[in-house]
C-alpha cells in the first residue's frame, strides 16, 4: 500500500494550476493508486493529485462508504443555494473554517480506460467535488474565505506546529 504523505500549505505545488492528463500510462496508473490508498484512510473525503506532489488533473474521494476517483475532472454543474458550510483540509492540518457551498455539484471526467463519465452529489460529496476540483485549480479553501475569516486562518497558520 502507498499512502503519500500530503503537501501542506506553502507548498507551490498547491498553487500552481494543474495540467490535464494527455496519455494514461502506468504512471498515470500508479499515481491513481496512490490517490485511492492515500484517500481510503480515516477522516479523509478527498485528495487531489497536487496534495500529493504532483500536478496533473486528478483526485481521488471517499464519501459515505464510496471510494473512487476521476481524471481531467471539469466541475460542470453547481445548484442550489450557497451555504456556509464547515471545511478542513489536509493541506491546512487542525483548520475548520466555513465557506460558501452549492449543495449539489457534478463534475465531468474520465477513468483510466478513458472513458467519460459523471460524478455527481450533494452535500458532502458536492463539497468534496468542489473543494477537489479547486485544488486543481491551484485554489485552497483559505482562498475562499471573506477578508475577515482569511486573516484569521492565515494567523492559525502562522501559529500552528506543523507551519
């Protein structure tokens, strides 16, 4: 089993816009299997490729007893009302902040076969599908926070052990 140790804030990796999948080769293969090891553990909904080191468009989730994962994922859909909704980060170990949420979300990619597909959900699944998708994007969920909520995060940051 490979669980790959995450990237925390500060990494460049984590800022950086992903790149899109061209050819599904071993790498590729392997790097799906590292997601979905690293994802499988307690507490953990999502894990996006650049939270692991590496800068292509993918992430594994983990939601309600589902484990899977999707390549070149495009968040194509979001509906109903934003919610402030509390989220953590693997990224941002010990940081709980709430940020503004559709509760149904969808995002369009492929497997590893290169078939199409649909990921959709609500609630934690549409949080885990947008969060995912924004780590893809280069995108914490600080960077969503209004100025207020970020300064404070930002200081639990400065603050914490592992910064």
């Amino acid at each position: 089993m490979t669980v790959r140790a995450i990237r925390l804030f500060g990494d460049p990796v984590l800022k950086s816009r992903a790149s899109e999948i061209v050819d599904i080769d071993e790498g590729v293969h392997a790097l799906v299997r590292d997601l979905v090891e690293t994802v499988e553990l307690p507490g953990r909904a999502g894990v996006a490729a650049p939270q692991i080191g590496v800068g292509l468009r993918a992430f594994s989730y983990n939601v309600d007893g589902e484990i899977g994962y999707i390549l070149n994922p495009v968040l194509v859909e979001v509906s109903g009302e934003p919610e402030l909704t509390g989220e953590g980060c693997l990224s941002v170990p010990g940081l709980w902040h709430d940020v503004m949420r559709y509760p149904h979300a969808k995002v369009a990619g492929i497997d590893l076969d290169g078939n199409e597909f649909v990921l959709e959900g609500d609630g934690l699944m549409a949080q885990a599908l947008q969060h995912e998708t924004d780590h893809l994007d280069g995108m914490l969920y600080l960077d969503r926070l209004d100025k207020e909520r970020r300064r404070v995060a930002l200081r639990e940051v400065r603050e914490s052990d592992w910064f």
